[in-house]
C-alpha cells in the first residue's frame, strides 16, 4: 500500500501516555498491552508468535517508536497500537466518556432463585443466568489470516487483520507476489477499530433487521477513517500544493477521498461513491448523486457508500463556505489563481481549514450516535441523529451546517420516515409529550441525578461499566449502598402507563401475552408483567462552542416479540402476536434522554412495537405491522439481489452467519 | 438420328447431414449428451458430449449407459469432454467398467489438457495448487466439525447454538465445492495430470483412440465424421485474466492491489509447505520460540480460549473455493457446430461463465464459405444462427451472458435445453438456479420449446417469479414437449438442419 508506507514517513502520531500501574508494571506493556488494547502478535497459519514491542522502553520512548519497517513485525505492532489509540481517542473526545467495548454475554448457572432478586434481564430460563462480562481491552491480532481481508469479530471482541501476497499494479513499485500487510494500513486499523467502537455502543447494530443496519456498521466506519485521514494537516498539504490552478474544493479533497477508497478498498464502503477519473480529461470529478440508488442498491457495501458520499458532500459544503474568503483574496476575487506554485501560507491555511472541518464533521456524526435507537437504523435516523444533536448542543447554525447535511441526504434520496418537511426544525425530534407521566419522569430524573452524582468521580473503565450496571439492576449487597435499579422502577412505576406506551413505543400492559410478549415475574410480580431489558445506562456530558455544558443522562430500552403475519384472500395483512410455527421474533427499543438540569425528558426515540398512532388515537393495543412485513421482507431475501457469496454461504434467515463482518468484506 | 439429352445432374446430398437428434440424460443436475447426427435415416456420427451428474452414484448412469450402449451399439465416434468438473466427468469415474466396453474413435479437449502446451501446464500447475489447499482447507474444516471443535469454543456464548450452525453451514458449503474438484490427487512427478491421463484411467482413451485439442478460434471442417457440418471453437480463452473475471463489472482501481492469482500464501500454510518466502512472512530472528511473554500466556490462557483465532484463518477458503469453481467454469470448451447448408448452429457453451462468453467477442474470426463465397464471421453472426441452445452452467445467472450471448440469439425457431434437476443438486446452488429472469427470456424465445433434465412443475414455480411474465401458449407448449418425456430417462429432441 503506497500512499500509506509515504505516509507513515511523514506522521507522528501522538498518543496519551499510558501511566497506569498493573500487576506491579508502570506503563505500556510489551505487545503493545494497555488499558484499551492488548496487541497479540501470533500467527495462527504457521503457529507462531513474534516478539512484542515494548514502547515504554527509553530507548524505543526517545525516538518516537520504531523505525517504519514492513519487515519488522513489531512495527506492525506499533502500527495497529498506535491507530486504534488515535481512534479511540478521538471518539472519546466526541462522545464525551470513555470507550467500552461490548460486553461479553454469557451463560451462567444461576445458583440464585428466580424470584426475588434484582436482575437486569428477566428472559433468562431459571437454571441458567444470563450475563454481560465486563471486557477491558480489545485484542489486535495483527497477523491472524492468509487474505486481502480484515475484520472486527464481536464474538470474540477482537480485530484480525490478514496479509496475502499480492498482484501489484504497477511492478516498478512493488516486487511481484510481495506480501502485503493490511494492517500497516491507517485506515483499515481505522475502519476495523471503529466498528469495535460502535458494537460497544449499540451491540445490536450487528442484527441484520433492514437493509440499512449493517451498511450502517460500515458505512461509519468508512466515514470515521476517512475523517480522521483528513484530520493530519501534513497529508493535506502535499495534495493542496500539488495542484495547480482550479482550487475548486471538490476535485482537490474529493480525490484524496478517491485514494482513500482506493486504498481501503473492498475492506470499505467507500469505492467510487464519491467520484472517479474521467477517462476523457483524466481529471477528478465527483459522481452526481443518484435520487433512485438508496431506493434500488442493498448490497451492504454499496448502500454504506451512499451514506459516506453523503457526509462527505456535506463536509465539502462546509469546507467551501470556510475558505470562501481565503479564496476570494488569493484570487482577487476571480478564483483564478496566477501561474505558478501555490504560496505556501496559502496552501497552510487551506490545509488547517480543511483538516479542522474534518474534526468538525467527524464529531457530529460522533455525538448523532447518542441521539439513535438502539436498533434497526436507518439512515433517515442517523440524519435525524445528527440534526438533532448538533441543534441541542449549538444553538446558533450561523455556518448553515445542518443545511449542508440535509441537501446531501435529500440529493441521494434518504428520507426519514415520518418527516413532514426537510427542515431542520422537522428533522429535529420533538420534545416528548409527558403531560400522562410528569411525575414519574421527574422522580426518575432524580434517580438519575443520583446515578450521576455516583458516576462523575469515577474515571477507572470497568468501575464505570459496573456503576453502569449496578444503577440498571439494583445493588442489595451487604454493606454497599442500596439501589433499586432502574430496571425495577420501570417495571414498578410505568405499570399498564399507556402514556409511557405511547412515548417508547413498547409494551407496559397487562394484555402483553396476545402481543407475543413474554412475561417475567421478576421482582415478585404476580401475575408477571411485560419483560422488557433496560439495554444501556450512559451519562454524557457536553461542550458546546459557547461553554454551554449539556448534562444528560441515556436510557435505552429494548422489548422482543414473538409475532405471525396474517394474510387474508384479499391480500390485507394483519400481525398477531404467537409463538407457534411461522412466528418470527421482532424486536422494537427506544432511547431516551433525560436532561439533568430541568429534571426532563427531551427526546424519545422509538422503534416501536406497537402502532403508536392506533394508540394514541384510541387507546387501542395492536402490534406494529409495517416494521414487521418490512422485518420478514428483508430475512427472506430474494435470490436476485445476492452477491455469488452471499447466495453460497448466506443462510437464508435461517440463522445467523459465523461472522457477519468476515463475511461482509468478502466478495 | 442421336438425340442427346442433357439432363442437369444435381448433387443429390444424400450422404449429408440434415438433421440431429439430441438426447439430455437425466438423473440429477449434470451434462450427459447423445448426438446422433443423421442424413436422411443414417446415423452419420455418433457423439457424447460429458457423462456426469453431481452426486452422481454408479445407479444413476448405469442405465444412461445402457440406453447409449442400444442406441449405439457402444461405439461413440466422437466424445467431447468439456471441463473437469465432477458433475460433467464423473460417469466415466464411476463406471470405468461399463466403459471399457465403449469404443471411442476420438475424444476433444480444450487446450488446457494439452500436456506439450506450456501455457496450460502453468495454468494446470495454478489450478492444481489453489485446488489443492481448498482440499487441505475444507478436510481441516470438516475435522473441526466432527470433532465438535465449534461447540465447544461457543459453549459458554448465549445463542451459541446459532453460531454452531453458522459454522457448520459454512463448512457445507465450502465441501459443496470442493466437491466438483476432480484432481486432487497428484501424480507421479509431482504434478496434476491432465484429464488425458485421468481419461486413461477411466479406461475411455486406449491405445488406438485420437485424442485432438482445440483452441478457441479453430475452425473444423470437412471432417469425415461430420459431412456437411463445420464446428467453430469459442472457447475457453487462452488469457489468464478472462479465465478469472468471476463478475461483470469492471474494475476501475487502477492503483490498488489485488491477491494475487496464485494465492500462494493461503496455499503455502494451509499445506504446509515450507518452500520458504511463501510460508514465512517474517524473519526467524522475531520470533518469540521458546521465551516467555505474558501474551503468549494470556494468548493460551483455557479461560480465553473463546477469544482465540486458531481456525478463522481456514474460512478464506470459501471465497477461494468460490472464485475457483468460476475459473474452472471458464475453461470449459464451448463449441457451436453448424449446418453448412442451413448455416443453422447448436450451441454447447458447457459451464462457459461470463469470461469466457465475453472472450468469444473479442478477436474471433473464422472465415467460411457461404454460398460459394467466402466469408469472414464473428461469435455474432454465430449466437444469430443459433437455433439450439444448451443452457449454461445449468441455468445460473453468470452461465449465459446476457448482452454478449442470449439477447443475440435471433432465430425464431430456437430449442433450449435445461440441464437443470433438483433432485440432484447442491443446496447452495439452489439459490442461483434457475435463473428466473434468464429462463423466462428463454422461454420466450424459443415460444416453449425449452426442455428440461428435472420435474418440470418443480423448476417452473422457481421460475415464475414475480419479475417475469410468460405467455400461457408458450406455456403450453413447454408442459406439452416435457409430459411427454415423464418417466423416461432422457428427454429428446430432433433439430432440422
């Protein structure tokens, strides 16, 4: 990979010293092992493993790491340590807390009685317990397959990275049959640690419900890499200054984004969504957004690869309304530039302008995570998302940012469902109507206050993780301070709350059983109520541009049921809840976000279970048809739309593959 | 007074071939074709064309065998063996008995079993490598499921019985394809024989049978056998990247990497080879070997077993198996034989996918003689002639090119054969054949007359799909044609020439 071995040459990447002492050692271990990441460096094809690079060895410390060396594989160590650190530490600067991966979900004997004791998840059967393993460090196996491939497993909560000798395109550059190492690849690394990010954010991100989900997966991690590429100011000037004349921002950023897709390849989504070579002219041009490819394309890839053509337009826009004026002076106002190279502090200011707006895009698209169900995305969603999170945090869109998202969702036809207008202000999600459950919004509210109160000291990983859960399930143990967890308060406090209905879209009511709802007799109900899981807890806290501090709080909650579509001879459909043959599981969520400050709910954002319309029109409880056929639709794939692969090994709805990243990077 | 009459004597063409009569055996998805050319009421040449049926047991082609043996009196003048796939070869695999009591006057390969031409025995030395770590890769595989190896790494996951099933699923398929592979066995000098040797074995070529191959291009006229009839070759190409294009698109990353075509270093570790460069990516002086180092400990940790990678490596044999299937498909020996009279033309593409298809456009030129003038034609005026089609690659999608192949097909009194059949076949070809699109457009074209080797009712709910529309005349008449071959072994048809 050339750009990257050029690349390398001309980066430092700076990573935060790693001071924590572990089993009696300061610092980075060997591997590189630290607190997020444990590099382990053994190849399975030939069974064996290299030795570890010690980074926190003075000699190594004193030259900023090793030497960039494709032969040495404690380079390539270094390599994937020092990426996915950069990463991960953007991210957390973005969201506002630190990273966690996905937790492990394991069965457990339960020794405990069903009944009686606080749980998080009442579904499980009474021998065995379900249970989610804190996992401190996402394992990097730089050298784990023989392929062009690489891929985050969350089984495992591991990335594997491949190697494979290679058909270079051009022999005057690179020896025939050379090996070549993805994971010397910034922007693999990238792309492969972010989709970890995300599992650990949304793990069920990873259920294939509709077509936009798993492009989804890569489409951010596509546009996390492809941002953070951009945000070294070094690899924008070589390009700025290499060119001569028309300084149009599209071709000159757009190309950059070109040999990105290039270089990551089929690992992403990316490819030539953005632009292409014009074989006439031989120059850049971008690709005219097509309105009909999001109705018509469902190949994950190309699907994703509309979503990152679409932030990046969006980033363009923005770049070019930045650097209007610069432009306008280095002209003279014709936007013709003289003859010649470009000035240097030219090409330094177009450079910085342009790397700080890939800070800013990134983090949009970072802190829209926050404002997304915890199912089933769409893209619609994710632009709601980021509408809605840029408006809560920056009051004063004076740069028209938000519009420059919106336009290039509206050009490649992504429309949320359920949106009157393409307006910012439609787009933002509405305050939630809790006229019928003021007060338990508000004591809620306080019990989260306690839970922030609780959490905000703590700064060690896995004791947030635990305070996390400890708050959602209760704490009863001797000599710890009592919780009831949020869990029970749901249970207990919205019981048969038809305005709690309404606003999440889930089930609170005793007629649970004909939806096809499992009850649970958690906590002592008797008879048992609606089961339900309270899937996350997160405090989030937020800067804005201005100082303003955003306080808030994010429940998210999650509710399967066991439903049939009925057809009658006329063709209309009707779903029912049912457990026997033909029954498929749907899953329905919602998140909610709760502002510490005011002691109010400010968004509600639901997948729902339920038609809510039904609902809120005449209190009627009926089960959501249109996610359910759009549901059973998408498991039951036509033949004509696969991939060969997807046709061979796919598994039909039949289950689930192996490993749905290995297998979506697989052409 | 001499009266002398002249009377114009025309050439009465009584020992031309006018007529054709195809047989398609059927016991399962498979090639097996009896031609038995005829002038008049005499049977000038008698030809096969493959004998296989995949997971095909000796049952099956015993009475195929027997019907030729009748028909023919077991003496086949010519024997066209197109590719190596187990569906199109292993008859003569598992019945060599049976045919040691055939004679066969010549038998046709492409070039690529050609064992003087260099270039095929590259390309044989490629496959033979690449065939041979999918070998090695899914016996692996198969020793993990038998042993339980995944039920034990999932046991503590919660849905770990999906997971299982994921994985065995998988391992199903990549076997599927392995399957087709026929030489897996090296030979004496440590290379894979062509199917020459293969052949020899099978007990099809003796000493006194002539064995021909052809290269696409060729052009084969006034043979003895096949008076009347010439015989273009299309193909398969001799161009290693026309043999590999498994799709249609078109890359356009110019700058970018791709695996390389040997894909030696998946082969080198999954067989073991320790022939240097290609198995070890790095020095010996980095290794750790003996030393101790707590990842290494963590690495082999029991409790962390859950998050070890021994195995994954293995799962890139399946796109490898995939791409493989695709390249062997290409070099199938796709032949059109003609008329000369009618120039009216039979189509026998076998597995020919979209490489090969394209490659016939490209270059090819043969120049006949049509009335009495000579002329130069190309793979189109070849695809409009044609008034008999045997449907590619069993119906798939990437078996009949479509702009390049049946959109040329212009005749009106098109034929079409399906050698398609559910009873036998692998699952995952289930989710690519029939074609609906491709048989709809083919039952258009030929107005019905499209054969089937399997139940006709069972392929035609496949093909009725909501994407196509076919016309009930049509309809009627390919349910008419095909019921009148129920029970029998074969269908059959008889093309004019």
């Amino acid at each position: 990979m050339n750009i990257d071995t050029a690349l390398i040459n001309n980066i430092t990447y700076k990573i935060p010293w790693e001071d924590e002492e572990k089993d009696g050692v300061k610092g980075l271990k060997p591997g590189p092992s630290g607190e997020y990441i444990e590099v382990i460096d053994y190849d399975p094809t030939i069974e064996k493993f290299y030795e570890p690079v010690n980074l926190s060895h003075p000699y190594i410390l004193a030259q900023d790491g090793l030497e960039p060396s494709g032969a040495n594989p404690q380079f390539h160590q270094q390599m994937v340590y020092a990426v996915a650190m950069t990463t991960i530490k953007n991210f957390e600067s973005a969201l506002g807390r630190p990273v966690l991966w996905s937790p492990r979900r394991v069965k457990v004997e339960n020794k405990e009685k069903a009944n009686g004791k606080a749980k998080g998840k009442t579904e499980a059967k009474p021998e065995t317990k379900i249970t989610d393993e804190y996992i401190p460090r996402l394992r990097i196996y730089p050298h784990a397959l023989r392929d062009a491939n690489a891929f985050y497993s969350p089984q495992k909560k591991a990335l594997l990275f491949g190697y494979f000798s290679a058909k270079p395109a051009d022999v005057t550059l690179q020896m025939p049959d050379n090996l070549t190492f993805t994971c010397l690849s910034h922007d693999i690394i990238a792309h492969e640690t972010t989709h970890a990010i995300l599992d650990g954010l949304y793990r069920k991100y990873v259920d294939d419900t509709n077509p936009d989900v798993l492009a989804f997966h890569e489409a951010f991690a596509d546009i996390v890499a492809l941002f953070q590429h951009f945000t070294f100011p070094d690899v924008l000037k070589n390009q700025i200054a290499a060119t001569r004349g028309d300084l149009t921002a599209q071709n000159l950023l757009g190309k950059l984004a070109q040999e990105f897709g290039i270089a990551i390849g089929s690992y992403g989504a990316l490819r030539d969504a953005i632009g292409e070579i014009d074989p006439e002219t031989n120059k850049w041009k971008p690709k005219v957004p097509d309105g009909e490819e999001y109705r018509n394309v469902t190949e994950p890839h190309e699907r994703g690869a509309i979503l990152v053509a679409a932030i990046f337009e969006a980033f363009l826009t923005i770049y070019k309304s930045r650097v209007a004026d610069l432009l306008r002076i280095a002209t003279n106002g014709s936007g013709i530039l003289a003859q010649g190279q470009l000035l240097p502090d030219l090409v330094s200011r177009l450079a910085s302008e342009a790397s700080k707006t890939a800070g800013h895009v990134l983090k949009m698209c970072i802190r829209a995570l926050d404002y997304c169900p915890p199912l089933d995305i769409t893209f619609g969603d994710f632009l709601r998302a980021i509408i809605t999170a840029d408006s809560d945090l920056i009051a004063d869109d004076n740069r028209d940012y938000r519009i420059a998202f919106i336009d290039a969702f509206r050009k490649r036809g992504i429309y949320p469902a359920g949106v009157k207008n393409l307006s910012p202000e439609s787009l933002c999600y509405p305050t939630p109507d809790t006229k019928e459950i003021g007060e338990q919004v508000k004591i809620l509210s306080t019990f989260l206050r306690e839970f922030r109160n609780d959490i905000t000291y703590i700064t060690n990983r896995e004791e947030i993780f635990n305070c996390n859960k400890r708050y959602i399930a209760g704490e009863f143990t001797e000599g710890k301070k009592k919780i009831f967890g949020l869990h029970r308060r749901l249970h207990v406090k919205f019981k048969n709350s038809i305005g709690f209905e309404k606003l999440t879209g889930l089930v609170f009511s005793d007629n649970y059983s004909q939806l096809g709802i499992r009850g649970s007799t958690a906590y002592g109900s008797n008879p048992p109520r609606p089961s339900f899981e309270v899937h996350s807890l997160h405090y989030a806290s937020r800067v804005g541009p201005d100082g303003n501090q955003n306080n808030q709080v994010i429940v998210t909650i999650i509710q399967r049921a066991s439903v049939k579509i009925q057809e009658d001879k006329k063709g209309n459909k009707k779903i029912i809840g049912d457990t026997g043959k033909d029954s498929f599981e749907m899953t329905g969520g919602c998140t909610l976000i709760f502002d510490l400050d005011t002691l109010e709910l400010n968004y509600a954002i639901s997948k729902p279970l339920l038609d809510v319309d039904i609902l809120r029109d005449k209190e009627i409880h009926q089960l959501n048809l249109g996610r359910a056929i759009q549901l059973y639709t998408h498991q039951h794939p036509s033949p004509f739309t696969m991939t060969a692969y997807q046709a061979y090994f796919g598994m039909n709805g039949k289950g689930r593959v192996a490993e749905p990243f290995a297998f979506l990077h697989t052409h | 007074m001499h009266f002398y009459i002249h009377i114009k004597l025309t050439k009465m063409p009584t020992s031309t071939i006018n007529k054709v009569n195809i047989r398609l055996y059927r016991a399962g998805t498979g090639d097996c074709f009896l031609l038995q050319f005829k002038a008049g009421n005499t049977v000038k040449c008698k030809m096969m064309i493959d004998c296989g049926c995949i997971q095909g047991a000796r049952g099956d082609f015993e009475p195929w065998l027997k019907d030729i043996k009748k028909e023919t009196g077991g003496k086949i003048d010519i024997l066209v063996v197109t590719h190596q796939h187990e569906d199109h070869i292993n008859g003569f695999k598992r019945c060599p008995d049976l045919f040691d009591k055939f004679t066969f006057k010549k038998v046709w390969f492409a070039w690529t079993e050609d064992e003087s031409d260099a270039f095929a025995n590259d390309l044989r030395q490629n496959h033979s490598k690449t065939s041979m770590a999918i070998q090695a890769a899914t016996t692996k595989l198969q020793g993990l499921v038998k042993n339980k190896f995944f039920n034990s790494l999932y046991k503590d996951e919660v849905g770990s019985e999906f997971m299982v099933k994921g994985q065995e699923h998988f391992v199903n398929v990549v076997s599927n394809l392995n399957s087709l592979n026929t030489n897996n066995v090296l030979g004496a000098n440590g290379k894979i024989p062509s199917m020459v040797t293969l052949f020899k074995d099978f007990k099809v070529i003796k000493p006194n049978t002539k064995v021909e191959f052809f290269n696409p291009g060729d052009l084969m006229k006034d043979l003895s056998e096949l008076p009347g009839m010439r015989i273009f070759v299309l193909g398969p190409p001799r161009d290693t990247d026309k043999l590999d294009i498994e799709s249609a698109k078109g890359e356009n990353f110019d700058k970018r990497e791709k695996p390389s075509k040997k894909d030696a270093a998946f082969a080198a570790a999954v067989l073991g080879n320790s022939d240097g460069t290609d198995l070890l990516p790095f020095e010996t002086i980095y290794e750790l070997n003996e030393k101790k180092s707590p990842l290494k400990d963590a690495y082999l940790d029991a409790k962390d077993k859950w998050r070890t990678i021994d195995t994954d490596w293995l799962l890139s044999s399946g796109s490898m198996a995939l791409r493989y299937e695709g390249s062997i498909n290409n070099t199938s020996l796709a032949l059109a034989f003609q008329f000369i009279g009618s120039e009216r033309v039979l189509l026998f593409p076998a597995d020919a996918e979209v490489g090969n298809w394209t490659s016939w456009h490209e270059g090819l030129s043969w120049t006949i003689k049509i009335n009495g003038v000579n002329k130069k034609v190309n793979a189109e005026y070849i695809l409009n002639n044609t008034v008999f089609y045997k449907i590619g690659h069993h119906c798939s999608q990437n078996g009949s090119a479509s702009r390049l192949g049946v959109n040329m097909m212009t005749s009106d009194d098109l034929t079409a054969m399906a050698p398609l059949n559910f009873k036998r076949i692998q699952p995952n070809w289930l989710n690519t054949m029939p074609n609906d699109i491709l048989c709809a457009t083919l039952i258009d074209k030929t107005k019905g007359k499209l054969y089937f080797s399997g139940n006709k009712d069972e392929l035609m709910k496949n093909i009725k799909t909501k994407r196509v529309t076919i016309k009930k005349s049509h309809e009627d008449v390919l349910n008419k044609l095909n019921d009148d071959f129920d029970g029998e072994i074969f269908v059959e048809c008889e093309i004019k020439g």
